[in-house]
C-alpha cells in the first residue's frame, strides 16, 4: 500500500510464494485482536532511505508494538512513517473490523469446505483465513486450535502465530477446532493406517 504523499510503502511481510499469507492484505482492514506485521519501505527522490519507525495517531484503536501494528478495537487511524528524527515522509490510512467468521484454508490458499483424510505420518498445513461479512481481514493472531477426541491428530506449531500442521498420528477420527473470540470453524479428520 502506497503511502498517501507516495514516499513510503507499507506491505505485509510474507514467505515468497506462501498464498495463505495472512499478513499479506494491507488493503483489508486488521482483524481485532491480531497483528500485522508491515515491511516498509521509502522512495524519496534524491536521497537514500532513511531510517524508518511508525507511529499511530489512534494506539486505542491500532497500537504500534515493537513493529507490529496491533489491532485493538473496530475504528481507523492513521500510521504515520517517520524517520528517527520525527519528520514524517508519509501516511496511510488502516482500519480495524470485528471477526464475524472463520474460515480454514489449505497453505496453498485452498479453502477446506469438507472433511480431510490423512493415513498415519501424513500432514496439512491449515491456515484460519478471518472474515468481516465478505471481506477477508488482514492480520495473524493466536488462534486457539483444539482436537477432539485427541490421539489420532497432534496439532503442530510451525513458526506462524496462526498456521497450524496437523500431524496423522493414528488411525481414528478427530474434530479439530480453531478459534479467535466469538468465531470459530471446524474440520473433521479421518486418519486410515
């Protein structure tokens, strides 16, 4: 997203080639409750890039922690893209939405609509895509995934704050449920040896 004085950019940092990147939607708004993490970026004629931070004008709506724009309550700010001597090269706008759905997607950017078969030693990679009626929100947070009954999946962390691998562990069946507030979603598993 270009900055609004078109001196500076402001992307989601993403894996090359990773299509169920959450972090890469700097147009949708931040979903409540997570972080984008943004790479930014200058493009000022006649100078090399300076050293930049980011500053919100509204923290109790979108705070700026550590880098990180940290999604607090449904409303909009301005962020602001300063050098380290508080002279801002440009602006953008951000919004903060409400979670009012969950969906899983595969790390291909697949949605899973069924169920997913698996034989034992076998993984997924899914990803929680979050939602504001249509629009899909940018953002990663700590989801919280569940299996159940537990025994035939084990829920594996992979570096990401929502990205989660789901490891056949044993023949059997299991629920594995993912939530973020009032949302959820769940997929059924079915392991064959």
């Amino acid at each position: 997203m270009g900055g609004a004085l078109r001196q500076a950019t402001l992307v989601g940092q993403c894996a090359e080639g990773d299509a169920a990147c959450s972090r890469r939607h700097a147009q949708a708004p931040i979903a409540v409750g997570t972080r984008f993490y943004p790479e930014v970026s200058a493009s000022i004629d006649g100078s090399s890039a300076p050293s930049l931070t980011l500053e919100s004008a509204a923290p109790d709506v979108l705070a700026v922690e550590g880098g990180a724009l940290v999604a607090k309550k449904p409303g909009a700010s301005a962020v602001l893209i300063s050098t380290d001597d508080a002279s801002v090269v440009d602006f953008v706008h951000m919004w903060v939405a409400p979670v009012t759905k969950l969906t899983l997607m595969r790390r291909d950017g697949d949605r899973v609509d069924g169920a997913i078969g698996l034989t034992v030693g076998e993984d997924v990679t899914i990803t929680p895509a979050l939602w504001n009626g249509a629009q899909r929100l940018a953002g990663a947070g700590d989801v919280a995934w569940t299996a159940s009954p537990e025994g035939a999946v084990s829920i594996l962390r992979d570096g990401s704050p929502d990205r989660r691998r789901l490891r056949a562990r044993a023949p059997g069946k299991a629920t594995v449920t993912v939530s973020l507030g009032d949302a959820s979603a769940a997929v059924d598993v079915e392991v064959v040896p």
